[in-house]
C-alpha cells in the first residue's frame, strides 16, 4: 500500500505545476485512466462476446425449442454452445473485476491515518474545498450540500446522474436490438436472466458508491464510470 502512495504522491508532484492544490486529484483521474487504458483489451474482448452472443440467440431459440419439456438438458446445450464457440457468458464482468484491487487501494490508502508507519500525507490534499480523505457525510456537516466540499460532491452527484442516465439508455437500445427469443428470456444461462433485468440499472448504484467512500475513492468511480459509458458508446456502436 505504501508503493501505491508514493505512487499517486509523485503523480501529484508531476501536476503540480498545471492543477496547483488539486494536483493529488487529478493525479487519481490519472492513475484511473491508466488502469482503465491496461483494461481496455478485455472490454474490447467483452464487446466481442456480446456481439458472438447476439448472434447465437436463433441456435439457443431453436435449443428452446427442442428441450422446452426438460430445462436441466436445455442449460447443459446452451453452456455446451457457448463452449463449442469459445463465447463466455459473463465475459462482459471481467473488465469490472480487474478494476476491483485499484478501488481497493484507493479506499485503503485514503482511509488510513498511517501508511508505513508515517502520517498519511495525502489525506492533507483536496479537491478544491473536499478533502480527499472525507466523505459526503463530512462535507454536510461542514457547511453542508450547498458548503465548500458540499459543492464539490454537487458536481459529482450531477456527473454521476448525467453519466448514469445515458448508460441506462445506451444498455436499453442495445438490449432492444438483440433478438427476442420465445420465453423473452436472454438465454438460458443460470443467473444471466436475472442480471439482464437489473443490468439497466446499474449505473445508478454510482449514486450511492460515490456518497459513501473517500473523495479519492470517489473520483475513481466518477472517472471509470465516465469512461466506461464513452468506450461502450464506441465498442457496441
């Protein structure tokens, strides 16, 4: 953890120049676009699966067809065609699941007052008027939502809605474009059906993420979030 400090504390002394006091901030939107430039492969990859999985909806509707009576053997022919060709059902996850460890360390590095045994030096850097170590929580009760740091998360809270609203569209119209199979059921993998339904509404769930963590934290969330609606507006043009 204590790497990972030093790293966004020379981040932040290599912005100095341009963002003044806020340079630890932009040096999290930087280090999120680096993680999220190393994960673009696998969301390049994810984008792939989709479109394979799109095209496999008339061979899983006629499966549908042949095993309606037995739903045991109709799973075991749909995951038999999705290994047969090499498309992963949940394949879309992995870009998520990579990003996890440098959330984590984030949160970790922003919520600890000691990091190798010394004061944490970052949580005395902010984001204009919010210290990147506080929470919404601490900004209401410092001037409250319409106060300095309450401003700041203001700012987010609308970026995180307007980045929000346009993902549920674009998940909409993707979904919209898929084939409709008999049962109005994605396909018959265990669990995938379920997540269809909520998929919609993920974006959302930012709302809450970004009020409870550090401010660091935060941004990193403010940031992926932003570039994932960008780089899905593009892969699945």
């Amino acid at each position: 953890m204590s790497v990972f400090a030093s790293l966004v504390e020379h981040l932040a002394d290599l912005l100095q120049p341009l963002f003044g006091a806020s340079a630890a901030a932009a040096a999290i939107v930087l280090f999120t676009a680096l993680v999220r430039l190393l994960v673009h492969p696998l969301s390049r990859a994810a984008a792939r699966g989709q479109k394979a999985r799109t095209e496999l909806q008339p061979r899983i509707a006629e499966l549908r067809r042949k095993h309606a009576k037995n739903p045991e053997k109709l799973q075991r022919a749909v995951l038999d065609l999705h290994a047969e060709e090499k498309v992963s059902p949940l394949s879309g996850c992995l870009p998520s699941l990579f990003q996890l460890p440098a959330f984590f360390l984030l949160y970790h590095v922003f919520s600890s007052s000691e990091i190798g045994g010394r004061t944490n030096g970052l949580l005395s850097h902010q984001l204009l008027a919010a210290p990147l170590g506080g929470r919404w929580a601490d900004a209401l009760g410092d001037g409250g939502p319409l106060g300095g740091a309450g401003l700041v998360y203001v700012a987010l809270f609308a970026v995180v809605a307007g980045v929000a609203t346009f993902s549920y569209r674009l998940t909409k119209r993707t979904m919209a474009a898929r084939p409709v199979l008999p049962t109005g059921d994605a396909d018959a993998v265990p669990g995938v059906g379920a997540i269809t339904k909520v998929m919609p509404f993920m974006s959302f769930f930012t709302l809450v993420t970004v009020a409870v963590v550090p401010l660091a934290a935060a941004l990193y969330v403010v940031t992926s979030t932003t570039w994932s609606a960008v780089e899905r507006a593009v892969l699945y043009r």
